[in-house]
C-alpha cells in the first residue's frame, strides 16, 4: 500500500476499521508523539502488529504536543509520513484531541499497545495510562505493553538536534547528570501536601487589540481602529491559579473594590480549588491595567491604569490584618506578591512577617511604583523571588555585583533563599548554605512577558518551601518563565502535565 494511501482522517479510518472487525479482523492501535522516528518505535510497531492483523497509528497533532516550546520538532504531517513508510503499518491518522482516550472510543482497537516504559503505571507522571487503559476496555479491547529496547525522541533530538545555544546545552547536560528528572519532579509531586495562601493585589488586565491606521490629521496623535478586548485574571488571582494546580489547599486574601469590583468576572477566572476570601476597599475599583495592543505583531502602545493606590483607611486595615491573624495559622506556605498599590500596610506586613510559617515574598517595580516599592518593607523572608532591574533599584546600583548585593538583601532580613530573574539571561538562584548558581533561561520565543514573574515566584516558593536544592528551585524556575511567555498575559496558569513533560524533555 503506498504510503500516502494508508493517512487517513479519523471519520474515515473509524468506517475503514468497522468494515475490518465485521470480516474478523483483530485491529491493533498505536499512539504517541513520534517526533523523530528510531529503531525503539520501530521494533514497537512490529511487536505490536503480531498482537493482530491490521496496525494503526495515530499521531498526537502538533497543538497538543506539550514536552516544552521546542517540541514536536517535526510536523505532523512528516511524522505521519514517516510512520506510513513502515511496512508493518497499515493505516496512520492524525488525532483531533489532546489525548488518545477519544479516539480509543472512535475507533474501537482489539488491542492498545503501549512501549515498556508505560507498564508501570506509577512511573506515569500524567495519569493517561490508567485513563487510556479505561478507553479501551470500554469497548470491549485489551492494553497490552511491547518489550524491546527503548530510545528517546526527546534525547535524541536534544542530543543530535540542539535547538539551545551551546551553553544551554551544556549546561542541561550538565545538570541531568547531577538531577535526574525524578529528583526534580518529586518536589512538584509532593507540593500536593502543601497548605499555601497567597496575598496580594488583584489586578484585571484587559488588552484592548487595535490597529494602528496613522497619525491624527490634526493633531500629532497616533490613531488607531478598535478590534478586540480580552481581560485576564492577573495579580494575586494569577499566583492562586498557578499555585491550585499544584497544590490540594490553597486560599486566596485580596482586596476588591466596592466599585466596579469585577466580582463575578474574578470568580468565573479563579479556580474552583481556591478558597476566596475577599476583603473590599471603599470608593475605589478594582485594579485594572489597561493596555492597548496593536494585535499584529503583538505589541503594546500604552496602558491606563484604573486605580485608587492610596492606602488602606483604618477601617479596612484593621479588618485586613485581623483576618491575616485569623487564618494565617491554617497555612503552612505563604506568598505575598506585593504590587505596591496600597494593600499591603506596615501593619499587614508586621502580622505577616511574624504569623508565617514559611514566608515568600516579591516586591514588583512598576510604573505606579517604582523607587518605593521596596523589600526592606519585610523585616522578614524565607524565600525571596526579585527581578534584576529590582534588587539594583532597591541598592541605587546599575553596574555593581549582584552577588554582593543579593548577600547583603539576605543578611538584612534574614532570607536564607533568593531567585533574582534576569530575562534572556536566566536566573541567579542563591542559598546561604550552597551558595550560588547561574542558570541560563530555556526560552526561544516570547509571545508576552507579563505575568511570567508571578509564575515563577509561585513554582519555585512550593519548592523552596520543601528545602529543595536551589538549583532545582532555579531550574524549575526557568522552565515555568519559557511556558509563561509563550502565553498572553495570564491567559492560562501554569499546567502540572504540561511543565512535568517539559522538565522531562529538556533532562533527557
């Protein structure tokens, strides 16, 4: 059969396979990514194909592929080709869904056939074996696991198909030796026992997408046609929706405005695992970050800022830190993620530093901030996450050592654990004890850099948190800021799935 013969979509290879198991054939169904074909996926499909009469294959679509931002590294429809030039394959198509569960169902297989590394179930990090294991004896078929050696796409490719700088790539090399990925992982596995709250401003960030159609007539102003708006949930709510993914309890302490408070957006745009506890602040709304973006590249013109920033009245301060006290007991993590709007009080502050069990903190510099939103407000940290550009504001220091200044930040308020962030440059990850490690960023493309800050700050305090080596911590860090930036604003948080088939990709 010619090979272009045997790609099918999936309504006709369904009609295709019913025909087959009327005449008594014994269909067999393979599923995967197969990103670079090798001799460990083709010894599969031949043990595969003596389970049965006919083969399939299905090919995970490149939207779904989720092993990092430099997979697949072929298309799929050149993996579908590639997999239609076997012999012992008769039948390939590209699936429709993330996952293989509904195509099980759709196509109704004898036998699913899963590699060797799948037959522990626990080793699973996704949880889709027992699903597709469910799938298919659904409809009356069995799983079944092939025995043979096994290679990796993802390592070879690393290895042979670098899509990193040099000294990324040796440096992961470097790192998968001393960190194997379950050593790494293990820490976000077990975040899942973590009680954490998280406190801060919430901030709407709404894009407003234009088109630039020239300047003004009259005026040198620049004039622009309305397409769309977005909003997203940012701020605080950001850090909650990271953080839900990860851990069983999390609780949300934030002040909304009583006007134009956004409430049901908030709660329609904040997980259901997360406890909300509103607080509300008279005669102000909000906080919305207005930007106008022209859509086409991607690029913001300006924001408005829709906010009260003054601080707390007496009243809604006292309520504030009366409910720090309240529940701070309940929670063995706490991150504050400290915009410089007004919420967070001395007052707060001082019932933070000293209720906290373990306390992380980031104080960001903004435009409504900036040269007073200062860390030293903490008298207090166990793990700090700091921007460069912030730590250098915070010593009036544009050219000095960063390892000085970040020493003396921890000996000033007793922080054994930093993370400064350095955009294309990675990550400097400091502890007391181990000292210090420069970790490059894993980041090829940016779509929108708001937001991965929160991201990072809110993974790598879980693992801080556990006393993991900073370097980990650091490692982590970073991978969580290249998935952030793929995304617009805080569109999506964080996926557990996802970020563990990332740190998978990049260490073998």
């Amino acid at each position: 059969m010619e090979k272009n013969r045997k790609i099918k979509n999936l309504e006709e290879l369904a009609i295709l396979l019913s025909a087959l198991r009327a005449e008594g054939k014994k269909v067999v169904l393979c599923h995967g990514v197969f990103d670079l074909l090798h001799i460990g996926h083709i010894r599969h499909f031949e043990q595969a194909k003596r389970l049965g009469d006919t083969l399939v294959v299905t090919v995970t679509p490149d939207r779904y592929v989720n092993k990092g931002p430099h997979h697949p590294a072929f298309p799929e429809n050149l993996r579908a080709e590639s997999l239609a030039a076997l012999d012992c394959v008769e039948y390939v198509a590209i699936n429709s869904w993330p996952t293989a569960e509904e195509t099980i169902k759709l196509l109704k297989p004898h036998i699913y056939a899963k590699g060797p590394d799948y037959r522990d179930a626990g080793k699973d990090h996704t949880g889709k074996i027992t699903d597709e294991e469910a799938a298919v004896k659904s409809v009356g078929g069995d799983i079944a696991f092939t025995a043979d050696i096994t290679f990796s796409s993802s390592s070879l490719i690393n290895k042979y198909l670098p899509v990193f700088p040099q000294e990324v790539t040796n440096y992961l090399a470097t790192f998968s030796e001393k960190y194997p990925a379950e050593d790494v992982l293990k820490y976000l596995e077990n975040a899942r026992a973590l009680k954490v709250l998280v406190v801060g401003e919430t901030i709407i960030d709404e894009y407003q997408y234009c088109e630039t159609i020239g300047m003004s007539a009259k005026e040198p102003v620049l004039a622009a046609r309305h397409l769309s708006t977005d909003r997203f949930a940012g701020g605080i709510l950001a850090v909650g929706n990271h953080v839900a993914n990860f851990c069983d309890r999390v609780g949300l302490l934030t002040f909304l405005g009583t006007e134009d408070s956004q409430e049901n957006f908030i709660r329609q745009h904040v997980g259901s695992k997360v406890e909300k506890i509103f607080l509300y602040k008279e005669n102000s709304p909000t906080i919305m970050k207005r930007r106008f973006v022209e859509s086409y590249p991607l690029t913001k013109l300006f924001e408005v800022y829709v906010i009260n920033d003054e601080e707390l009245g007496q009243t809604e301060n006292r309520a504030f830190c009366q409910k720090l006290t309240d529940i701070l007991p309940q929670y063995n993590v706490v991150i504050v993620a400290d915009y410089g709007h007004g919420m967070m009080t001395k007052e707060a502050i001082n019932v933070i530093c000293n209720g906290a069990r373990f306390l992380a903190v980031n104080t960001q510099a903004n435009a409504g901030n900036r040269g007073f939103n200062t860390i030293y407000k903490y008298q207090r940290a166990d793990f700090v996450s700091i921007a460069e550009n912030e730590i250098r504001l915070e010593f009036r220091n544009r050219k000095g050592d960063l390892k000085d200044m970040v020493e003396t930040l921890s000996q000033k308020i007793g922080c054994s654990r930093v993370i400064v962030t350095r955009g294309n440059r990675g990550c400097l990850s400091y502890d007391k004890e181990e000292g210090f490690f420069e970790i490059p960023a894993f980041t090829q493309h940016v779509v929108d850099r708001v937001g991965a800050g929160d991201a990072l700050l809110s993974l790598t305090t879980l693992c801080a948190a556990q006393q993991a080596p900073m370097e980990i911590t650091g490692f982590i860090g970073n991978v969580v800021g290249a998935e952030a930036v793929l995304t617009i604003s805080n569109k999506t948080p964080i996926e557990r799935v996802s970020l563990f088939k990332h740190i998978v990709s990049l260490l073998k």
